[in-house]
C-alpha cells in the first residue's frame, strides 16, 4: 500500500519502538515521511526496529537503552532529538508496562510500579518535551487502551485500568493546556491487540470468548492498525481534533 507524504520533514519522538505497535509506529511513520526517533528501555527490540525502517528506507535514530521513568532520561532523548533534527513536532507516548493481579494479591509494589511504568513516564516524557512542541505547536498522542473505558472479565487489570485512566484522564487537561500554544493532544484507546504477549488468547477459549466474542470486527487488532490512527492524530489531517480518543478495538466499547 502506498502511504501519503503527511508527516514529511517532522520530527517524531516514538516511545516503546522495539515493542509491538511501538515499531509499527515507527515504521508507518518513517514510510509517510517523517524523522523519527525511538526509545526503548530494551536494546534489542529497539535496534531491530532501526533496523527494519533503514530497509525500508526511513529515517531513524534510537536512544536506547533509556528508562523513561527517569527524569533525566526524558531530558535526554529530548536534547538529542533537538541535536539531531532540530527540534520536535510530534510525541508519541507508547511505551508501558502493566504488572497484573486481582486485588487481593496486588501488593503495593506491583501497584507503585504500574503507576510510575504507564502513568508517570507519559507525565515526564511529555514535560520534558512540551517547551519543544510548544515551539513547534507541534502535537502528543498518549496511549490509553480499552482498560481505561471498561472492565475486562479475566483480566486482574486493577493497576493498569487506574494507570490508563489516568493516562486518558491527563490528556484531555493537556489539551486544554496547550490550545494556547497551538498544541494538540490526543489519545488512542487499543483493544485486544495481537502480539506475542496476547496470541495465546486465540488458542484459549475462555479468553476467546471474551475477548474476541465481543468485539464487531470479530478478530484481534493488528499494530498497523493502532499505528494508522496514530499517524492520522499527528498529522495535519488531524488539525481540528484535540482532546479526543479513538478507538482501536474493533468496536467493543460501543457493543
Ligand atoms: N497489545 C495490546 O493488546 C494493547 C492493548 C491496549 C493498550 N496497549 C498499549 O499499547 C502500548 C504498546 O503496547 P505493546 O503491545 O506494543 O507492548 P510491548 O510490550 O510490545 O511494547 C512496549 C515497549 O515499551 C518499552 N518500555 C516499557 N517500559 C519502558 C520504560 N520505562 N522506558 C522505556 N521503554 C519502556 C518496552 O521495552 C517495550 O519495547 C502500551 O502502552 C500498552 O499498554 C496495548
């Protein structure tokens, strides 16, 4: 399929890149046309994702291995960016990680980690950014998912559903703070996505069921298909959407 030229010349932080829709992103982005820059926590993955937008030949540079919990971190995949490309237009805060139990086996630990892993890296991510996009009146696209809108049965979401709501919560202030400077924020809300963590769901069919069985579009997602709508909300085609979500989930929280 050929993609359009709409994100030529932008510079685009991709958190999450060795992960799945992380190196979806980066990949659909670097095809449509812009300068992106990934992050990952894990080297490997994130390496492999260069790697494959090279090929195809994008533009790419990774900053790696960088803890986006850290302050310091952020500010510094911000400065590179800066150093590299001149400045940054759009920020796509991917990268997460859940810990799952029911309540009565959350303890504190999984639950502070939760927290600071989904919902505390998006906040410093994107402070560390905002002076940039500010300047730019560039724009953000925060991750949520389903679990910010609904309960899933068998899934021991409590931490994550709090985290990504919080996520879906955040961004709509962060639109609001950033109509003054011109600046966009937008989230997307996944369903059940296939990747190596969720195919298993296919083979089960408890979790079929439910995960599937409710769904319109009855199948799981694809991460191309969480990157389309992404590479839409940064784009100018995107000009009058801010503080919106949209849903990736093949219409399970409409049903
Ligand atoms: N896959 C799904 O079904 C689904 C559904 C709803 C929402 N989501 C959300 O989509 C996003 C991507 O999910 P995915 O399925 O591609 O996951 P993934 O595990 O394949 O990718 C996540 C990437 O983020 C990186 N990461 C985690 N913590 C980090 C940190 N502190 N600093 C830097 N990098 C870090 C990981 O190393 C990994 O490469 C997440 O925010 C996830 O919550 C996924």
């Amino acid at each position: 399929m050929a993609f359009s030229d709409r994100l030529r010349g932008k510079t685009c932080i991709i958190t999450g890149s060795g992960g799945s829709i992380g190196r979806a992103a980066c990949l659909r982005f670097a095809e449509e046309g812009a300068n992106v820059v990934g992050v990952d926590i894990a080297a490997p993955g994130a390496e492999e994702t260069v790697r494959l937008v090279e090929a195809a030949g994008g533009t790419m540079i990774s900053v790696h291995p960088a803890d986006l919990t850290d302050k310091a971190e952020c500010d510094r995949v911000v400065a590179t960016t800066v150093e590299r490309f001149g400045g940054v237009d759009v920020l796509f805060n991917n990268g997460a990680m859940a810990y799952f139990a029911w309540i009565e086996d959350m303890t504190d630990d999984m639950w502070s980690k939760t927290i600071n892993e989904e919902l505390n890296l998006v906040f410093l991510m994107t402070r560390a950014a905002w002076p940039e996009l500010k300047k730019s009146k560039g724009n953000i696209v925060n991750t949520a998912s389903l679990s910010a809108w609904a309960g899933i049965e068998l899934l021991p979401g409590l931490a994550h559903t709090a985290a990504k709501g919080g996520v879906l919560a955040m961004t709509r202030q962060l639109a609001m703070e950033g109509r003054k400077h011109g600046v966009r924020a937008n989230t997307v809300s996944p369903g059940t996505i296939e990747t190596n963590q969720t195919r298993f769901i296919l083979e089960d069919p408890e979790w079929s069921r439910i995960q599937l069985g409710r769904a319109m579009i009855n199948r799981m997602g694809q991460p191309e298909e969480v990157a389309a709508a992404v590479a839409f909300l940064a784009s100018d085609d995107a000009s009058y959407v801010t503080g919106a979500d949209i849903a990736v989930d093949g219409g399970v929280r409409a049903w």
